[in-house]
C-alpha cells in the first residue's frame, strides 16, 4: 500500500515551487507586526536588529540541519516520517499525533482569524462577520488544494510573489527616503515594566516570525530531485526571509525615530509606509499583510495534510484508510485535506465558544513549545544518521558539521526554556495532548498487529 501511494502522489514541485512554499509558510504577519515588539526587548536599535540576525541565523541552521535528514529520508510527512524512521513507530506516531491533532489545525485557525480580523478592519464591516470571512478562505483554499498539488503549488507562487511586493517598497524607499538615524538609537529609558527588555526574549519574538521554516519537508514526497532541490530551497528561502526581515527593520528605523516606534506595536510597518507614501501606503500594506497572511494559509493548507496522509499509509491513524485517500482522478491526498479541515473547523468552532480563552494569537503560540521537541529530536538524529549510514555517499551534507547542527539545537533549547518560563500553563496543556496520544497509538497498534 505504502508503495502505491507514495506513487499516487505526482512529483510536481520543483525548485522554484519549493522556494516559494519556504518563503510562503514563515512570512505571513510577523515581518510587518514584530519591528516595535523586538525594539522593546532589545531596548537599543542595534540590538533589536541583531536579534533579527541572531534568528534567522539559527532558523537557517535548522533548516541546513533538517534539509541532510530529508535529503536522506526523502518521505512525505518530513518530521513524521523523520522521527519514525530514525527512533521507530512510537515516538514517530506521537510527532504526527501532535502536528495533526493540535499544531496544524491551531496554526491554520490563527491564521484563518488573523485573515478575517485583517479583511474586516480594512474594508470596516462589522467584527462578527471576521470569523465567517476567514472561514470562507479556508474553504477556498482547500478546494484549490483539492484540485491538485499543482495549483495549490501557483496560488503560491502567486502569492508569495504578491506579498514580497510591500516588503520590497518598504525596504527600497525607506532605506533611500528615510532620514532618521538605524543605529545606536537608545530607547531604554522609554520601558518602564521591569524585565521588559531582555535580549533573549528579543530573538524570541524573531523566531516566532521565522516559524514554518520545516513545512518543505512534509512534500518532500511530492519534489522533483528532493535530495537536490529540499536543501536549496532552504538555503535560498531562509536566506530571503532573513535578508527580508533585517532589511524590513533597518528600513523602519530609518522612518520612524526608535522613541516613537516603541509604542506603535504592531502597526510599525504601515505607519513607515503611511510615512513614506501617506494614507495609501498604510493601505498598501495592510493588503500586503492581508495577501501575505491569505498565502500564509494556503501554504500551510498545503503542506499539513501530507502528515496524516503519511501516518495513514502506516495504519496509525483511526479511519486510516479515509484518511489516506487519493482522488484518482486529481491525484491530490483528499483524505488528508478533509481530516486537516475537519479538525480547523473544530476549532474555529471553540473559538466562537470561548473567544477569550481561544484566541488567534492563543493559538499561533501555545503550539511551539511541544513542536520544537520533536525538532530537537531530529536535530540529534542527523548524528544518528551520520553514523548509522557510515562510508556512505550523501546527496547533501550539511555544511561546518557539527557546528551548524550544534547551533540548531542550541537554537532549539533556546525556545524550549524561555517558553517554558514564559507560558508554563500552555506548554503543560501541549504535554498534556502529547500524553494522550500515547494510548491511542497502544490502541492502533493494537488493532494494526490483529489486521496483520
């Protein structure tokens, strides 16, 4: 079965696709929200760009460090099929149990919320109708979806293009027009809560703005030369974000002086653009958030389902053989895309229950915790690899080993702790989802060894 339905899946994404789904899953808001946030942390304008470096530094050695193990388990369901192959079935079910139960489904609904919270403000129709717009897109993009990798794959490419656009004018005419001062701008005095600024809690909020760097992997099955084309578009994708990020910063420090940026919050990026090119340039860049965030989703719309599709092919999931179901006729993983949607449209219905406990930005956070665990888990599995695979010819290798791996789980230990110290209630929930997969999977397995 397995065979048959990884042979199922056309291989039609190639590099430029593959560029853009790196690019298209990690910037949707955070480049345009993050400048006044990070600046309040770093407390000086010199280190709140450093903090973008420093991130996007250890997300581009994760993501080197991830592109060896893929290059060498060329699988649909990337960190599933990762931790599966490299520690066994157990630790791989609980990684796509957690990614399919609560980390995808929560990134797509904050997204789906953010979407319709954006559209509605710009347009200024009524905020009870935000829910039902966002949900309206998640519609739309799953029936793109549905008809074909190949056109999800160009509502990407689309939309990435699309959304470069504001990033670009902001960067290019703030760096020529902008006539403040970028560094050694000193913004201390201006933060009066206690333990506000805090340099590790700058590259924080920078690493959740770089976050969706590993969804690539989960088409891997799909790519044309995976072991050629997966580390190349990491290594150009993480690099454009990067680039993008820090020169995003550096061109808002040189509109807007770094005193009153601190208390803009999220809106420092539409009011550079309102500075350089007035009303309708915060226009433009709310619909260049708008779009980015619509690419955003889809990008995760894409890549999410292959990881129950892959968990499916493997038995370990209930209704397994629903779930992994191919449209014979559009060769798209149709099971997977209606299991992903069913489980967002779960949440999206909590959301509307209990919107104060609920919330887009609740559920954009509380899932990195847990996820970065099984990152950590694969960052040590590319030792394991080295030398379990010994002599043998690689594709790819991921460059200045072991340093480049070291700095990925120094990155990864990094997010753990200060996650852990702050929002200690929400890790405890994620572990508490994590704990009851391990009887489900007891009950599968179970279930899969009588079948056999």
């Amino acid at each position: 079965m397995k065979n048959n339905q990884e042979q199922s899946l056309q291989k039609s994404i190639g590099l430029m696709t593959a560029i853009t789904i790196v690019i298209g899953t990690i910037i949707g808001s955070g480049v345009f929200v993050k400048p006044a946030v990070v600046l309040t942390h770093a407390g000086t304008s010199n280190l709140a760009i450093l903090a973008w470096v420093v991130g996007g530094v250890l997300t581009l050695a994760a993501g080197l460090t991830i592109a060896e193990v893929g290059a060498q388990i060329p699988k649909t369901g990337g960190l599933y099929a990762y931790i599966r192959d490299i520690y066994g079935p157990f630790w791989g079910f609980l990684t796509g149990w957690v990614q399919t139960i609560i980390y995808g489904p929560a990134i797509i609904v904050s997204l789906v919320l953010f979407f319709g919270i954006l559209v509605t403000n710009f347009f200024n129709i009524s905020n009870d109708l935000s829910v039902w717009i966002g949900f309206i897109a998640l519609i739309f993009l799953t029936l793109v979806n549905i008809l074909g990798t190949k056109f999800g794959g160009l509502m990407q490419n689309i939309t990435t293009i699309a959304k470069l656009i504001p990033v670009i004018a902001i960067i290019v005419f703030g760096l020529l027009w902008g006539d403040e001062g970028i560094f050694g701008k000193d913004v201390t005095s201006l933060i009066k809560t206690d333990g506000e600024i805090n340099f590790g809690r700058a590259v924080l909020a920078t690493l959740f703005a770089y976050d969706g760097w590993i969804m690539l992997t989960n088409m891997t099955g799909e790519m044309k030369k995976p072991q050629k084309n997966l580390p190349l578009a990491m290594l150009i994708g993480l690099s454009v974000v990067t680039l993008a990020y820090v020169l995003i910063n550096i061109s808002v420090f040189h509109v807007i002086p770094a005193e009153k940026l601190v208390g803009l919050g999220n809106t420092a990026s539409a009011e550079a653009a309102k500075a350089l090119f007035g009303d309708i340039g915060s226009k433009i860049v709310n619909i260049g958030v708008i779009i980015s965030i619509f690419g955003c989703l889809n990008g995760k719309i894409i890549t999410f389902p292959r990881i129950p599709f892959a968990m499916a092919e493997d038995g370990l999931l209930p209704l397994h053989k629903y779930v992994g179901y191919i449209s014979p006729k559009l060769k798209s993983p149709l099971g997977a895309l209606m299991t992903v949607f069913g489980i967002s449209v779960i949440l999206i219905i909590l959301t509307i229950l209990f919107p104060n406990t609920v919330n887009a930005d609740y559920l954009s956070e509380v899932t990195i915790f847990i996820i970065y665990l099984f990152y950590m888990m694969a960052f040590v599995g590319l030792f394991i690899l080295r030398k379990q695979n010994k002599g043998t010819k690689r594709e790819y290798s991921v460059p200045l080993y072991p340093f480049v791996p070291l700095l990925a789980l120094f990155g990864g230990a990094f997010i753990i702790i200060n996650t852990l110290i702050s929002d200690f209630m929400g890790s405890l929930y994620s572990l508490i989802i994590l704990a009851i997969g391990v009887p489900v999977y007891m009950y599968l397995n179970k279930n899969k060894q009588r079948r056999s």
